[in-house]
C-alpha cells in the first residue's frame, strides 16, 4: 500500500477482503474492522477504536481520538464490509488522515466516499480463459488452491479442462464463487460439479453437500455477525468442543468460514447472508440466542462484586454482550437480562473497560424495568461507568433510573441511599459542593442503620469540607469514620478520611503530621490492594516530600478521579525539578482533561500549576490569563484556599511586571487563610511578596472573594498586561487576533505542515492538548479544515 488511505471498491464477491489479506498477509500490524452490521459513522469509529485499544476521553472527538490512535502505531487499520453511506463518515476519515503523519486506511465497499485523500481501485471480476485458452491466470490459480485446500486432487482440474473453462465462465470471474466451485470440484470432481452464476448458487451448492452437522453448525455461526471462540461455536452448535472443532475445521476446508489469527471463526459478509437465510428456514436464529444466552450464564461470575479481568470469556465479549441483548429483549428472561449485566460489570471494571461496561448496562435499562433492587444496582453501575467515560455528569440520568428501580425493592431506603450517595460524588468531583453535601446527608436520611452508607456519605462531606477550606469542621467528621474495627469491605472508607486528615495537615501547615497521615494510608492500602487510595495518598505524600517514591502504572488505565490528580502531581514534580516546559505541556493536558471529565476541582488545580509553570518559563501573559481562569473558578464553587493561591500567583506576577497592587493581592490572599487557620505550602509558599496590612475594600466577605472582588482583580491584571505578539504572525491580522499566544503557535505549525502528534511533540503537550487548541481556532476563525488555516496563517505574514 504505497497511498495511505486505500478503498476497494466493487460488488459483493468480487474479492475485495480476499485481496486486501493477500496484500496484507505479510504487515506486521493490521487492526481488522469487520464493519458489516454497523449502520452509523458513530459505530465505526467506535469499532476502530476498540480495534485499536485506545480510549477516548470525555469531551474528545472520536474522529480525533481516532487520529491520535493511529499515528504513529505503525498500523493498517481495515475497515472490512462498509455498508453504510459515504456521506457522513467519509469526511471524518479524511480527517483522521489529514491529521495523521504516517497513519494508513484500508477500506472495502461497494463505493467510494469522493475525498481528497481516497484511493480508489475498483475490482472487477478476474478474467476466465475462454474456450480454447490455456488454464493459466488469477482464476485459475485461485481455484487451484482452493481446490487443493478443500482435500481436491488437482490433476482432476487438467483431466477435464473443458469442463473447468466452462465452470470459470459461469462464475463471471467473481472470487468468491470461484471458491465455492473449488469446493464442489474437490468432492465431486470437474466433471460432475454444476456451474454456479451466482454466490447465492454457488454457497447453496456447496452447503447441500454438508453432513447435516455441518449444516447445522453453518447456519448457527451464520446468527451471529461477530467472530466467536470455538467455546461459543459449541455452545451455539450445542454439541461438544471436540465435534465442534472437526464441523469447524470441515466449513473452513470448504471456505464457509474463516479462522481468523487469534483462533475465532468468522464469515464474509455476502456468505452470512445467505447462511443467515438458511437459518430462518430452520428455526435457528431463536435457537442459537436461547443457547448464547445459556452461555453467558454458564460462564458469567458468580459473584456481583468480584470479577477476573483476564477472564476468558472476555475474548468473546461480543457474544456475551449479544446474550445479554437477547435475554433482557424478552419479559420472561429479562430479570436474567438484568442480573447477567449485574454479574459481569465486575470483570469489565477490573479490565479497565468501562466503556463497554456502560454499553451494556444501559441496553439493558432501555429493554424495561428489571427487578427492584438488581435493576437500581445496574443503573447505578452503569451511571459509575458513563460519568467515567463521558464526563462526571453523564451519568446523572442512570441514576435518576436507579431511584426508579429502588422503589420497587424490598429495602427502597437503602437502594434510595446507595444512589444518593453516588449521586453526592458524581456532584462533588464536578466542584458542585453545595449539591454534593444535601445529597450526601439525604443518604445518611434515607438509611440512618446503613452503617456502610453512612460512612460512605460522611466521607463525602469531609472532602467536600476541605475541598471548602472548613478544615476544623472536616477534622472532627473525619476522626468519626476511621475505626479500628471495621472489616475490609469497608477498610478503604477510613483508608481516604485518613489521607483526607492529611489534607487537613498539610493545608495547615503541619507538614510533618500530613507526611505520617500519607505514609499510613499507603501502607494500609497497599496491604488491602487498594490501589485508588494508595495513589490518591501517595499524591498527597509527595507534596511533602518530593523524594518519595513514585508508584509505576501506567496513567492511561487509571479512572479519570485519580489519574488527574496523579498527573497533576506529575507536572508538580516536572517544575520542581526545573522542567517547565515538560511541567507547563503535562498541566495543560489536565486542563483538558478536567474540563472534557467536568472534574471541576482537578481543572482548577491544574490551572494553578499551569500558572506556576508559565511564570517559570517568563509567558507572563498567559500566567496572568490562566492565574486569573483559576480564581474565577475556585471563587464560583467555592474553593477559597485555592483562591487564595491564585491571588498569591497573580501578586508574585505583579511583583515581577513592577504593577504597585502586589502586596494587596498577597495580602487578601493572607486573610482568606487566617479566616481558616490554614498556611501557604509548595510553590505558592516559595514565590509569593510581602502582604500589605491592608487591600482593597468589597474584595472579602466572611473569608470570601466576593464577585466584585474577583472583576477587580481581572481589570487590575488585565489592565496592566501588554499583549505579546506572536513570531511569524503579523500582529495586524484582525483574523488572528482573536486567537491566544497558544493557540497562534498551534496554527503556526499547522501552516508548517506539521500533524498533531508532531506538533505535541515539539510544545511538549499532548496530541489531544493540541487538538483542544485546534477546536478553539476553528471556532474563533468560523473555519472547519487545517488547510483553511493554513491558508489564513500564510497570508499573514505575506
């Protein structure tokens, strides 16, 4: 494949899948989409991303999660089967090509989509020697081979000549039918085989010839439109795993079936079709769903709470999933539905495979009501599951579904409880702390003997509390909840009131207390496995002492509520070792992240640090911009010793820029912090002037910013910060004007003809950082493709 983007292109049979194997018999890394079935642009690319093994952040852009995926892999990926129209997805794939550097497409279809960057090769039939030619050329090769395959003696092929031209001809060159004679040809023989003009002729003959086994395993492989594992072939066929192999074997020898590299059986397209009508005739299709589901329950855990992520039948996820479709589309097996979701959520937790963990869950919500309190456990699961993949509140209306189950439950209290307190911190890691708190104490109400709720809830209210800077408050709830008694089930509730103590410590002041909190929680929970925890308070633990050691794992997996943190801590560590433009590109990554994740505390952290490393590379303007986007959040919530962080970062920034306000700011910063006993700590601690005695008055209420307060401090920054011109750009372009130092140098090497990885690479963010700044200048230049920015940019600085 010498283009990167190559469709094939032409009728059902033709040999479009068969070529592209050939062609890629020998790469190395080859992601097969098999597309048939899917009937949406949104369905492909979720299918290519699975393909891949890459993950999509909240507030990403499949198309764009997609290119960042690719480039760089060193991978093909295949998109096998389209059957849908071109209109809509062919503009996402040029996209995705367009912003990759060495990303490759491979498509089959029966048209092509009309962009810029598609190659098409149109396939026609292969010619057929006529009556009197040589038996030479592709088609005969090909049925030479296959000939061969199917257990054929190919001498019979040049002891009847006439008869194999004649059986050519009536395939019309086409390669599937070719292979479907080959089969006939091997059992019968040249001269006894009947000519086949059509694949539905030709796949008939050959299945008439199947032992009624064979036939049968046909058929039901034919219900299902996904590859499956010898174990499902057999649950479905429903004989055992030995018979299945040699009726498997049998169908592949008479190429019915393909076996793919990883051992599963799969069909063509056109050939499922037909077997799939087959199926209708006998009755299959019913048969082989209650039997998929018979397997699913046979191999499901046990267990709702605990699950294998390496289980075997995670291979088969398709079919598991396709099962639990089937069960809970039917009022009589829909409690089954309903509990087979229950059961294996576990397992697609632990494998870090939320994604289609929510998938599942939520098919099974919109089938109908389940049973009370298993129908609120999986709408609770599944809401967990979408505020993870999709953002904190995606997952707002599952719960809403949870309440509805829980009334029909024996205890509606406690399901009422167990949402509620879900519900309470899906609200506080959004930063919405005022409705994390009612929520919180509506579970403790709901269920006042739940023991487990209630410490749960009360946990909630001590991180709420310190996220609020009400640390004495937060101190005393906290010493409630860690007992010494309580069994493991419960252990990783006093596990994160201890770290959150440590909190409490550090914002204090009192390093030395937080460091012994932080080494305690980690300790414990390391013994527990509580991997969340542990690294929740090993974050804590290097704030206060940045030689700790750093934990191995890959940040990628963990769920977005301690990835971002862990990262923020990161970029922490990056500055304190001097590298700011590394710190400065992994804090803008979490911006990103924050913001897609509607994290809101984590977006102003990352902000803050953000801050910190652009004053430390000399951008003082967008120190200023970004200092000033994390008072405004952390006042809106609010946060106010973060407040008053940035009140000390803007005043280090005047003091810098020579702006006489410094010690004002530094000092309201000083009262927001007396207001609550608490002390300045890291890089706020080290760059922060002398206070004044006094500042501006209307800033503070009872310890708060005040609206006025925070447009005070925005006029006073903003007043006195000069604009920078960007190099390269000419400061005279009203069409770039509007775009930020950042985003000016994004579309700079845009214009250089730079993708988004290489662009990341040279900034040191992130491909996806990059991406967010290229979504913000199309939207500001009213523009949706590089290459109009790339226009624009040039003409500027003509």
């Amino acid at each position: 494949m010498s283009s990167r983007w190559v469709s094939l292109v032409g009728p059902p049979g033709c040999g479009k899948t068969f070529l592209l194997r050939h062609t890629l018999a020998d790469h190395e890394r080859v992601a097969w989409v098999n597309a048939a079935g899917l009937r949406s642009s949104d369905e492909v690319l979720a299918a290519c991303l699975r393909e891949l093994d890459a993950e999509s952040a909240p507030g990403d852009s499949a198309e764009g999660a997609l290119g960042r995926a690719l480039d760089g892999s060193g991978s093909v990926l295949v998109v096998d089967g389209l059957e849908l129209e071109h209109e809509d997805l062919g503009p996402l794939l040029q996209e995705v090509v367009e912003a990759t550097s060495g990303g490759r497409l491979a498509v089959t279809a029966r048209a092509s989509s009309g962009q810029a960057h598609e190659r098409v090769l149109r396939l026609g039939p292969l010619p057929v020697p006529g009556r009197g030619d040589p038996l030479t050329g592709p088609a005969v090769e090909l049925l030479t081979a296959r000939v061969a395959a199917a257990g054929g003696r190919t001498e019979d092929l040049l002891a009847h000549p006439d008869a194999v031209r004649r059986l050519l001809r009536a395939t019309g060159g086409l390669p599937l039918i070719i292979e479907q004679t080959a089969v006939q040809i091997a059992l019968l023989g040249a001269a006894n085989a009947a000519p086949a003009t059509t694949l539905s002729t030709a796949v008939q003959a050959s299945y008439d010839l199947l032992r009624p086994q064979q036939q049968r395993c046909f058929r039901r492989l034919a219900q299902v439109p996904f590859p499956i594992s010898i174990d499902v072939l057999a649950a479905i066929t429903e004989v055992d795993r030995g018979c299945t192999g040699e009726l498997a074997a049998a169908l592949v020898r008479r190429s019915l079936v393909e076996l793919l590299p990883d051992g599963r059986f799969d069909m063509l397209s056109p050939i499922r079709q037909h077997g799939a009508s087959l199926g209708e005739e006998h009755g299959d299709g019913p048969a082989t769903r209650r039997a998929l589901v018979a397997w699913a329950d046979s191999v499901a855990p046990e267990d709702t709470n605990f699950g294998a992520g390496d289980a075997p039948w995670l291979r088969d996820l398709p079919a598991m999933r396709a099962a639990i479709q089937a069960a809970a589309s039917e009022p009589e097996t829909r409690d089954l539905g309903y509990e087979l979701a229950n059961r294996v959520f576990s397992s697609l937790y632990t494998a870090m495979r939320a994604r289609e963990a929510v998938e599942i869950l939520e098919g099974v919500l919109v089938s109908g009501d389940g049973p009370g309190a298993i129908g609120a456990q999986v709408a609770r699961r599944a809401g967990i599951a979408a505020s993870e993949v999709r953002g904190t509140y995606e997952g707002l209306w599952l719960l809403d579904r949870a309440d509805e189950h829980a009334r029909a439950a024996t205890d509606p209290g406690l399901e009422l409880a167990r949402t509620a307190s879900i519900r309470a911190e899906m609200h506080l890691d959004a930063g919405d702390f005022t409705r994390a708190r009612q929520e919180a104490r509506r579970a403790i109400e709901l269920d006042p003997s739940g023991r487990s709720i209630v410490r749960q809830a009360t946990r909630t209210l001590v991180d709420v509390l310190v996220a609020r800077g009400e640390l004495a408050e937060a101190a005393t709830l906290a010493a409630r909840i860690i007992p010494t008694h309580d069994g493991n089930e419960e252990r990783w509730i006093s596990l994160s009131a201890r770290t959150l103590l440590g909190r409490v410590a550090l914002e204090r002041g009192r390093l030395a207390e937080a460091e012994a909190a932080a080494r305690t929680a980690i300790a414990e929970s390391r013994q527990l496995a509580e991997d969340r925890v542990r690294l929740l308070a090993e974050t804590l633990l290097r704030q206060v002492d940045p030689s700790a050691p750093v934990t191995t794992v890959d940040r990628e997996v963990l769920p977005w509520a301690v990835r971002l943190p862990v990262l923020a801590q990161d970029a922490r560590d990056l500055l304190e070792a001097g590298d700011a433009s590394h710190a400065a590109g992994l804090a803008a990554d979490v911006v990103v992240l924050a913001d897609g994740s509607q994290l809101g505390r984590d977006g102003v952290e990352a902000r803050l640090m953000l801050a910190h490393a652009l004053l430390a590379e000399g951008d003082l303007v967008q120190a200023a911009h970004t200092f000033l986007a994390a008072l405004e959040r952390a006042a809106s919530m609010p946060m106010p010793l973060r407040v008053a962080d940035a009140l000390d970062g803007l005043a280090g920034l005047a003091e810098e820029t020579g702006q006489p306000e410094a010690p004002y700011l530094a000092a309201a910063a000083a009262q927001i912090r007396q207001h609550r006993q608490a002390a300045a700590w890291g890089l706020t601690a080290r760059r922060r002037p002398t206070p004044a005695r006094t500042f501006p008055a209307g800033w503070l209420e009872q310890g708060h910013l005040t609206p006025a307060g925070v447009a005070e401090v925005a006029d006073l920054v903003l007043g006195r910060s000069a604009p920078v011109p960007s190099s390269g750009a000419s400061p005279t372009s009203s069409a770039l004007a509007a775009l930020t130092k950042a985003e000016l140098i994004v579309a700079e090497r845009v214009a250089d003809g730079l993708t988004s990885r290489q662009i990341a690479e040279e900034l040191f963010v992130s491909p996806r950082t990059v991406d967010t700044h290229l979504t913000h200048i199309y939207r500001k230049l009213d523009i949706n493709t590089r290459a109009r920015l790339a226009a624009i940019v040039t003409d500027a600085r003509r």
